[in-house]
C-alpha cells in the first residue's frame, strides 16, 4: 500500500484555482497551521492557486499573521463564508475594501453545513438567526457590498418562519490530527479538541473532494487503536508531518497535557481572581447559575464565572460547556477558549451546536459589545471593523436562561471597592448602551415572543429585558443611579424599583454561593403557629431560577403540611423576592396544588409594587385569588380575618 505522507508543499499543489476549501480549527486551537503555510508560500511564488471559496467556523487565526491571516492576499481568495472574522483581520480587510464576497453566518451554521454537505441534502433548516442582522428581511448576512446573492432564505414550515441555508461544495479540507498511519487513519489523544475535523473530512470526500491532514507524529501500519481514530483513512488524501512551532496545541501552549484530558489538575492550583470590575460582574453573574444546569460561558469577561464557580467550590453542581465541544470541568480563557481541564467530555463541534440549537442550555453567559433600549445586543459589526457573530447567536437564541455581562462602559474604565462599595475611579471613554445598535445580533423583541429570560449584567447595575424595553432592575452598592448611570447611556430604561446588588459582590473572601444555589437555607424558611394554624413562609430575598427550585420548595411544603395533619392558612413574605419569567407559571400552579390538598386560603406581600403586579399576573392565570398585599400588617390582617 503506498503511504499518504508528504510533504506540506507536494500536498497543497493539489489545490486547484477557484476551488472550496474549508480548515479545522477553533479560535487558535487545533488549526493546520503547516499545511496554511505551505499553501500562501505557493500563492505567494506561484500566484496560484487564487480564487478560491473559504468556508471557516470560527476564525480559526491569531488576530494578526498566523491560520487564516495566510489567505489575506488579494487575489487568492473569491469568496469567504465565515462564522468569525475578528481573529483574521487581514481577510476582513479584503471583505471591507470590496475585494471579495463575504458572508457572516453563525458559527453553529457553518459546522452544521458540513454535516449537511457530507449527507448531499442541499441545505438545511433553522431558527438559528431569526430577527438578527442573518435574516434575509435585515442583511441576509452579507458583509460588503458588492455581496448580493442571497444565501439565506426565510421559508414558512409547519406554520413557522424558518431560515433555510443552502450550501455548495466542499472540494479541499484542511484537517489535523495528532497521530496517523501510513494509510492515513488519524487520532487526537494531544489534541485539545476534535471540533470539525471528521464532519469536514466527509464532506470533502464526498464533493469528490480531497482531505489534507496535519500530524505531528506517523505510526506503524496497523498499529492504531481503532476506537482512538477519529477520522479513517478512507477520507484522507495526504498526510504532512509539521514542525513542533507549526503544530501547537494553541497560539497560546504548545502542549498541555491537562488541556487533551490526560492527566486530571488539582483544582485548588487554580489562582482567585482580584477583586477588580470583571470579578464583580462574574459574581453576579454566577447568582444566575442554575443549579444541576447546563452552562455555556462566552470568551471575554463571561470566562470568569467559571473561575469563580471554581472559587465558590460549585463546579459540581452545574455542567460549564463550550461550544467547541467541552463539557464539564473548569473551562479555559484566553488563547486556549474552547479548551478545559479536568472536563467530563469533549466531542465534535457541530453536535455540540446540535444540542445547543435544540434547548439543551439552562444558561449562557455572554458578552455584550453594544445594548439598545430594545434589548438588543450588538457583538459583530461596529463602522469600520467587522468582527462576526461567532457561535453567540446559535448560543443566545436558544439558551433558556440568557445573561450578557460585561462592563458599563468601555475604554479606560476603572473602580475600585472600599468598604463594600463600588467606586468609579475613571468612566471609559465609549458607552455601550446606546439608542439603537449597530447591527442586531440579539433581538430582544424575539426574546420575549419566547419568554426567555434575559439580563443585562454590569459591575455597577443589573438590567433586565422587561415586555416593554430595558428595566433597571440592582444597583451596586455606592452608585448614583443619576450620575453613573442614566448619564452614561443614550437612553433612559425604565425605572421601576431597583434593589441593590448583594454586597457579598463587593467584599473578600468566598459568597457562599452554594447555599444559594442549593437553596439550603430553605427549610429555616417554612415556621409553622400551631396556635393559630398558620404557616409562615419567608421569602424575603429568595431568588427563584428553575423548575427544580420550585419542585424542591413544593416537596418541602408538603412534606411539613402533612407532619401537621390538617390543612392550614398560609402567610407568604415576598420582599426583595425574585423570581425567572419563565418559571412564574409554576410556582402558581404549586399555589393551585397546595390549596387544593393542604391550604386553606393564603396571603401574600411585598413592598415592590412591581412583584405584586407580577404576581397577581401569574395567579390570575391559575384563576387563584392573589391577595398580594404592600404591607405585612395588612396580610395579616386580611388571613386571621378569615376573609
């Protein structure tokens, strides 16, 4: 049998002019970068092969030389269809300056294409980037100009609207391994991550293509293990055997062995982070974490609620995931995004983006660029730089829980804390809540069509995408609302009664957030007055998140109801009580159940004039008296009056 190895220069002569050609790789991890050499070197010399068609995912560059930057020449590229296009500026360059035709398509699209071209299907069908800057009625995702072709369309299904993406073909694949055999069966045990390379493989070969693998190392004929090859020789056409500097684990580690789970890190040599805005904003983001939830956290400052799950010793009772294929463990930031280390899983991309596209996410945390009045966020397009949507709107759209965190402002920002309180030592010099954004890559309208919950969270204040806009929902603790916020924002949201943020945020040392995730505290809330057969129910400061909370206060309600023997009065505090939209419903229905079974009637209060028009809301639907009152002295009042 003649052996498939070569060398990356006899590889890439095989690329022809005007062919599609796709490349592994995520962000800087696991990307070809022998095989991207070799091929600009012959563009270069040669001024062939040119115009070619770029499918990429993820901007698989370093932001400045390296992966992709290698096609920015004018003339070798014709087309670029990419999920990211901040990491290769120097292809974006082509895009703005009207040298190519350019799309921006959501990451999980891309991937997903592959799979769909692999299979023949001529494209497929997805919410995945409704009412974004992707739908046909704004953009289309075209990038430039001289970009008019339409390769999104919005279809009607079942009733539905739906967006059909068509895809072409696949005609060379870059693709790298760790391993390969003579034949040119490829494993990935030093690999960080095995993203697209066995969907890109197939799609390739199924075009008539041909697959270009990048290696590190060559085995003994027969020597694999077959359940360690990730993509079979029958899929590859060359194998090139890079140098140590072209074949790194990422831009950022050569090779570390935590990142391709082989060995297991002591979580506690992780460092804390300082109490500076970033951590700030990750704690208050991680009140959000649902508990036994599914998680995906976003590059940037959403990275640090995985340091500080860590710090709060939680990581154990929520599954941190990124859309690269991690699942569990602690994730990692920087150059090695998309990477973690003592991780439960790693498997392709394209079905994580299949899980996520489905609902399988509790909660995403995100960053936010740019906030409108709407709601809607902006990570992709800003005048001049083009940077991409990324995996944000497959992740954004179809998580249950949304969250964006990131700081108030941008450029030059920074506080201080003293004494539990949030000093703004120096305002940034470009504000982030603006009239309207730029380029819609959240749509809050569309995310109240379908009840997801969504905040906005910031080191100085809480928003949340309330039916009618952006609503002030915490502040932080030493924050005028007049002077730091409304004066830094192009718009007023509305203002209701906005709590403060939990001054655990502000002070060293551990929250103690198990206990709230756990709701542990929750038994010390239910007293019971046998001499006036009322239960108490304390609420106060209670935050509601998921289902499971509310099945866990109902499995304690009736539990002691039925310890008491005979059916009871019940008196709810809900001051400073919070509660998901999407979870209202069911705590009414437990409402419903416990008067059918256990309750005689039951009183309510809460100061907040907004938590009893929202609770009256929900109990009006289960046709329940809602009995929410302002003060306590008038629940109680009403209960032993038997009213």
């Amino acid at each position: 049998m003649k052996s498939k190895v070569v060398t990356a220069g006899e590889a890439v002569a095989l690329v022809q002019d005007g062919n599609t050609i796709c490349c592994n790789g995520f962000v800087q991890s696991g990307i070809p970068e022998a095989a991207l050499e070799a091929l600009e070197k012959r563009f270069l010399e040669t001024g062939h092969p040119n115009n070619l068609r770029l499918f990429a995912a993820a901007g698989q560059a370093d932001g400045k030389e390296r992966g992709l930057n290698r096609l920015g020449h004018e003339g070798i590229l014709r087309k670029v269809v990419a999920g990211n296009w901040g990491r290769m500026p120097k292809v974006a360059k082509l895009a703005l300056d009207n040298k190519i035709f350019a799309y921006n398509l959501p990451q999980g699209v891309i991937c997903q294409l592959y799979i769909t071209l692999a299979s023949g299907k001529p494209g497929f069908f997805s919410k995945v980037g409704l009412q974004t800057f992707v739908d046909p009625r704004l953009e289309g995702g075209r990038v430039n100009a001289c970009t008019t072709k339409d390769i999104v369309k919005l279809v009607q299904v079942e009733g539905g609207e739906w967006l059909f993406y068509t895809v072409g073909t696949v005609d060379v694949a870059f693709i790298r391994g760790t391993t390969a055999d003579p034949s040119g069966n490829i494993t990935m045990e030093k690999e960080s991550l095995t993203l697209d390379n066995l969907a890109q493989a197939m799609a390739a070969k199924n075009c008539n293509g041909i697959v270009i693998a990048q290696v590190e190392r060559i085995a003994e004929q027969g020597s694999l293990n077959p359940r360690q090859v990730k993509v079979p020789g029958i899929l590859v056409d060359c194998v090139v055997v890079a140098e140590p500097h072209n074949h790194m684990q990422s831009y950022a580690s050569q090779y570390n062995p935590a990142y391709s789970s082989e060995i297991r890190v002591p979580l506690e040599s992780l460092e804390p982070m300082p109490l500076d805005a970033r951590k700030i904003i990750a704690r208050r983001a991680a009140f959000e974490l649902p508990p036994n939830g599914i998680v995906n956290l976003g590059v940037g400052v959403p990275e640090g609620v995985a340091a500080i799950a860590n710090e709060e010793k939680v990581t154990q009772y929520i599954t941190l995931t990124a859309e690269a294929g991690t699942v569990g463990g602690v994730l990692a930031g920087g150059g090695n995004f998309g990477a973690g280390v003592n991780a439960d899983a790693v498997f392709d991309q394209s079905q994580m983006f299949d899980f996520y596209d489905g609902g399988g996410l509790d909660m995403a945390c995100l960053g936010m660029a740019e906030c409108d009045e709407q709601g809607n966020v902006n990570v992709s397009r800003f005048g001049p730089r083009l940077i991409g949507c990324g995996g944000f709107i497959n992740i954004s759209q179809n998580a249950r829980s949304m969250v964006f965190a990131g700081t108030f402002t941008a450029g030059g920002l920074k506080v201080g804390v003293s004494g539990g309180k949030l000093q703004i030592l120096q305002e940034g010099r470009a504000r982030k809540f603006v009239k309207k954004v730029n380029q819609v890559s959240f749509s809050g309208d569309y995310a109240m069509q379908r009840e997801q919950p969504v905040y906005f969270i910031t080191e100085r204040c809480v928003f949340q995408r309330g039916h009618k806009g952006l609503v002030l929902t915490e502040v932080a603790p030493g924050i005028d609302i007049e002077k730091d916020i409304l004066a830094h924002m192009d718009f007023v949201p509305i203002i209701r009664e906005s709590a403060l943020m939990d001054s655990r945020i502000f002070q060293d040392g551990p929250m103690g957030l198990e206990a709230d995730l756990l709701n542990l505290d929750l038994p010390d809330r239910i007293s019971y007055d046998p001499a006036r057969n009322i239960l108490f129910l304390n609420f106060e400061g209670m935050y509601v998140r998921v289902k499971e909370d509310i099945e866990t206060l109902r499995a304690l309600l009736e539990k002691r109801c039925r310890e008491i023997g005979k059916r009871v009065g019940v008196f709810v505090n809900y001051d400073s009580f919070r509660i998901n939209e999407n979870v209202a419903d069911d705590l009414a229905e437990m409402d419903r159940y416990m008067l059918e079974h256990y309750w005689t009637n039951v009183t309510r209060y809460a100061t907040s004039a907004f938590m009893r028009m929202k609770l009256d809301q929900a109990f009006a639907k289960r046709d329940i008296a809602p009995h929410v009152f302002e003060r306590k002295e008038e629940a109680q009042a009403f209960l032993t009056s038997g009213s």
